[in-house]
C-alpha cells in the first residue's frame, strides 16, 4: 500500500466511461433558458429543458425575484430552523398548500433533498418500503438511506404491486408500516403512473402512499395541480405529495403537500431540511409568482399539451419509436449509446440542442434522445427541429 497514490481510480473509472461513451460532456447555455438560445456559441432550438411552461421568463416571476431582494437581501442568513425562517417561505408554503388543496405544504432546498431527507423518516426498521422498478434516483437513494425493508415492483404493474402488498401482510414478525413510493411522471420515458390504481391497492392493505410528482406539476391536472389532481384523489389516498420547483414553476427548490401533520413531522425529522440554508428571497418570491401565473393563466399549460400532441405526432410519423410517453417527455429511442451521443450531435449541428440519455441513467441498449416541450415553443420552432431529426435520421441511417 505504500507509495500508492489513493485516488488513482478516479482518472481510471472516468476513462473507462469515455471509453464506452458513458461520461457526460457538459455544454454551456449562454443567456436565459428559452426556445431558441445560445449554447457553446451556438444557437440552437431548446429540447431538453424542464422549464415546461417558460416560466423561469415570465416577466411576474422575474419581477418578483428583484424586488424580493431589494426588501428582504440576498440571502436569509441561515437555515431556517434557527434563523433563515423568512416571512416570504411561509407565504409561499400557505400559497402551495393552497394551490395543492392540501393541509399544509413544506418546501425543501431541493426535490431531491424532499426524497432523501424524508423517504428515510418515514420508515425504519421493522418496516417495508414498495417501489415502483423505475422510480428516480433520489427515491432509491432515499429508499437506500433508511432501514427499512426493500421490495420492488414490476413498473407500473399494478397486479404486481398488489402481490407484493399480499405478501408482505403474511411477514412474521408484521411490519409496523408500509409505504408504497412511485414517481408520478416518469422522466426517462415520459409515462404516467396509474396512480389511482395504487392508491387502491394501498387503501387495501393498509399502507401509504408517497408520489414524487416532480414532472406532473405544471402539466397535469386541473391548471398544472399535478396527477393527484388528475386522477381526482384525496389525501386520505395519497399521503405525501412531493414534487418541485425546478422544472414547471421555472425556478429551484422541492417541497412536499399533505396533511399538517405530514409537515410538522417532516420539519422536525428531515435532516436535509434541517441542516441545508434556506432559500434566498428572490427564490422564495418567484416561485410564489410562478403559483400566481400558473393560476392566472392557464394558457401555458393548453401551449404546452398542443405542442406536446403536435411533435409527438411528427416525430411518430418520420418513423422514429417513442416508446411509452403519454406525457411531454417525448423519447426518441435510438438503442446504443455510441449512435445516441453522435445523433444528438449532429442535431446540434443543425440547430437543435437534444441530449441522449444513456446508462446508468437507462439500461444499456435503452439510450435515447429525450426531448421534452416547451409552452413557448412556436410551430416554426417544431418545425424546423422536425427537420433536423429527419435530416440526421436518415443520414446516420435510423430511418
């Protein structure tokens, strides 16, 4: 061991991802996230951002940030268990609660702290946690902190999940309690949960139930109120609903909705909450603009479905597969990563920024191009990004 260098596997387990066209190559976007911008130089057509409904440019929402800073400074000074608590994060988890028809609403630094910080309070040892097969990397990662048992269902296979729920009454000694987690929108394929469905197999056997809505916000449901609200569920079916600010609010931040006493608890128990700063104000004050928008005017969220049916149908009719989506996460599944890398690349070439996804984000010969919409997006701009996936597609030889 000695005279050996201790972090030599960095450098090696990185050129092995190049190596396999697995690493990530970062791009620069130069300017606001909008439909058309600039990325390394280049301008291209955005593909591949979850600003869904363009908010993170509404003139309320941007408002709302610098005026929040010239009343309440740049940062709250501290987490908000101790001194960080601002008048403005209150105001905006009364107007979420609100928005949600729910009790109450707690916001986290970020979605992903919701899953980790909370996942693991909520179970233990002595208990079971059901999830779905392809549930995001933050609930497995939450799922992985606690000590709960762990059993897995077949993706979106709600007979499945009901066999699971069976056996697991017949444990010895009974688990204390059960919680069945899936995501409401999911990312990698753009299909939706049958969240009622779960919810009535859990109401059987009596455990509950948890839904990362992070990409149903914004685009389900009645005005963007998500999939609990499009499948018209209570929250005596769905317990805790966590979700984000990142993606069709425009701004940053997670949050869970529920019962009060789901966020009294959830306060007093998630250490990534209790142990992260808290927001800075010009976050805080556009997010509740974003709420305000999204209650205001609901043609964002009419833009967003048109475009979504309209290049969904297109990129079908060119002759390309994607696969599952039902939502606007809109897969063009190419197989190999190799052959994903370089069609994205020539895509940006022509003008469109569209990343692939590749393992270990999907599995090895699932690798695709995953767009996703934008309310804002012209029927020009689809257009003419239907023209660079024919155009590429037939020269690398996927049409």
């Amino acid at each position: 061991m000695a005279g050996r260098d201790p972090v030599s596997f960095l450098r090696q387990e990185y050129e092995v991802l190049v190596s396999g066209d697995l690493d990530w190559k970062l791009r620069v976007l130069q300017g606001p996230s909008t439909p058309r911008c600039v990325v390394d130089g280049r301008h291209v057509i955005m593909l591949c951002s979850n600003n869904y409904l363009s908010l993170s440019n509404h003139p309320k929402v941007k408002q709302a940030a610098v005026e929040a800073v010239k009343t309440h400074g740049a940062g709250s000074g501290s987490v908000r268990s101790i001194a960080g608590n601002m008048d403005l994060h209150s105001e905006l988890e009364k107007r979420l609660a609100g928005f949600k028809g729910a009790e109450a609403s707690l916001v986290y630094q970020t979605g992903f702290a919701a899953n980790a910080g909370l996942i693991p309070q909520l179970v233990d040892q002595g208990d079971l946690i059901v999830s779905d097969e392809l549930n995001h990397g933050s609930i497995i990662d939450g799922v992985r902190l606690s000590r709960a048992d762990r059993a897995v269902y077949k993706h979106c296979d709600t007979e499945d999940l009901g066999e699971v729920l069976a056996k697991a009454e017949g444990h010895q000694p009974a688990y204390r309690r059960v919680l069945v987690i899936t995501d409401g929108v999911f990312s990698m394929d753009g299909d939706m949960a049958p969240l009622d469905k779960v919810a009535a197999h859990a109401r059987a056997h009596g455990a509950m139930v948890y839904v990362d809505d992070a990409h149903g916000e914004g685009v389900l449901g009645e005005g963007g109120r998500g999939i609990v609200a499009h499948h018209h569920l209570s929250r005596s079916d769905v317990h805790v609903e966590m979700g984000t600010f990142s993606k069709a609010f425009g701004v940053v931040g997670g949050h869970v909705s529920g019962s009060r006493d789901l966020v009294n608890f959830a306060y007093n128990k998630s250490r990534t909450w209790l142990l992260s700063g808290s927001h800075p104000p010009a976050v805080v004050a556009a997010c509740t603009a974003a709420i305000d928008v999204l209650e205001t005017e609901p043609q964002h969220v009419r833009n967003l479905w048109a475009n979504t049916d309209y290049f969904r149908k297109g990129v079908r009719s060119l002759g390309f597969d994607t696969g599952r989506s039902v939502t606007p996460i809109i897969p063009v599944m190419i197989g190999d990563s190799g052959a994903a890398k370089r069609f994205s690349s020539r895509l940006y070439e022509l003008g469109v920024f569209a990343l692939p996804i590749v393992f270990p984000m999907v599995a090895k010969d699932k690798a695709r191009i995953r767009t996703i919409m934008n309310a804002a997006l012209t029927r020009q701009d689809l257009d003419d990004a239907l023209s660079a996936f024919e155009k590429a597609g037939k020269e690398q030889g996927l049409l």
